[in-house]
C-alpha cells in the first residue's frame, strides 16, 4: 500500500522539481504508522451491555452492588490484543551516506510515540551482527524514555551490513510471542554486504529461504528504504 500511494506521488516524474529524501523517507514511516494505528483501531474490542435484570422471587437477597463487590485484578492482554514490533535499524558503516542525519531515529521515536500499551517494541542495531538494544518492550508512556535511549544508540559505524541475520533475530523473537499480530520494521539502505560477491549470494540466499518461513509464521515484514542507493529490488521482494 506504502509503495503504491508513493508510486501514484510520482516523486521523481520529468519536470517536477527534486524532493528530498527526508522527505520521502518521513512520508513513508508516516504512512505506515497511519496503517498501523489503523490496525490497532480494527482490532479494538466490542463494546460490553449490561445484562439484562433477573427476577427476584420473596425472601431472596439482593446481589451485592458495584461498590459492594471485591475489586478484579485487570484481564490479561488476549491473544488478538495490540501488536509485537521488532524494529531492525541498519548500523552498518553505508548509513553514513544514506542517512547522514540520523534521520531514522527521530523517525523510530515518533513511530515509537504512537504506540498504546497495548504493544510492545524491541529495537535491535544490526551492521556486523545484530544486537538487541531493546527487549519487547510495552509502548506506554512510562517506558519510552528506555526505549528512545536503545534507539539513539543507533550509530553508522559496522562496516558490514548482515541483513539476513537481523531478520532471523527478529524471527526468533516473534516465535517466542503468542500474540497474533507481530511485525518485523525493518529500516535500512537494503544493501547486503558482507565484503564478497560469495558471501553476499549466500546471504540472499538465506534471507530468501527464511522467507516463507516467517510468512507461514503469520509475521508480517514492511521495509522503510534510505534513498536512491537502496537496493529496492531487495526491499520489494521482502
């Protein structure tokens, strides 16, 4: 859907004047926290009546009134309920050029702002390897300030960038979740690069075959793609 309604924006049609990739970047991560607060309104619970009154017959007791009643400890979250997010940020050293101003970060906090309690996020750096910064964490106000910390520990320093192993950390992660919606965001410039044409190939390869997987799974991936040095075929067919 992202790419569609960016496609119909023609951004980069003859005769237009050149729109930054600030610009198509915020668009992008825009769009998808309107489908995403979208999905958590769909996903909402039915609205509760109260039942009906049932007669009394002579002699019998009242039932005890609201205030009468012990307090209930608050429902555990069902199944169904908000969303499990793993938030891949690329950290590898090709950041530096595709996103010189950090701009994923302010993206990932205002993404992260929009969140009820109802989900929870981890954020995990990956160049060389992929290293959690964030545990699933509830989206609620009291917890953000952790996770905004986890995301300005974003740098543009690995100087490899090992896509496929990132995805797998957050595939293992979401297996671990009984939730039903869980999401894999993944921000990068989309390029594999492992510093060999062998290496390179064996890692398509294995992000590729990991991919039915994670769709048997129920995970759903979205990609959020850093400017025109992006490997957008990569990205598409994630």
């Amino acid at each position: 859907m992202i790419r569609q309604i960016i496609q119909r924006m023609h951004f980069f049609s003859p005769g237009r004047p050149p729109v930054s990739m600030r610009h198509v970047f915020f668009f992008s991560v825009l769009l998808f926290c309107l489908c995403f607060l979208a999905a958590i309104a769909s996903a909402g619970e039915p609205t509760k009546t109260d039942p009906p009154p049932q007669p009394q017959t002579a002699g019998q007791k009242a039932p005890p009134t609201e205030s009468a009643k012990k307090p209930e400890a608050a429902p555990a979250p069902k199944a169904d309920e908000g969303f499990d997010i793993v938030l891949l940020m690329d950290s590898s050293g090709s950041m530096k050029k595709t996103d010189p101003k950090d701009y994923r970060k302010e993206a990932a906090k205002l993404f992260v702002s929009l969140m009820s309690e109802r989900d929870s996020i981890s954020i995990v750096s990956f160049g060389d390897t992929a290293q959690e910064l964030a545990p699933l964490t509830p989206g609620g106000k009291g917890e953000r300030a952790g996770l905004f910390r986890a995301i300005g520990r974003i740098a543009s320093r690995e100087m490899t960038t090992n896509i496929p192993e990132a995805v797998r950390l957050a595939f293992d992660s979401l297996q671990k979740s009984k939730r039903q919606n869980r999401i894999i965001l993944l921000m990068s410039d989309g390029k594999i690069d492992l510093l060999s044409q062998e290496k390179d190939a064996a890692a398509a390869a294995e992000l590729q075959k990991m991919l039915p997987e994670i769709a048997k799974a129920g995970i759903r991936i979205y990609t959020v793609a850093f400017s025109e040095f992006s490997d957008a075929a990569l990205l598409r067919a994630v």
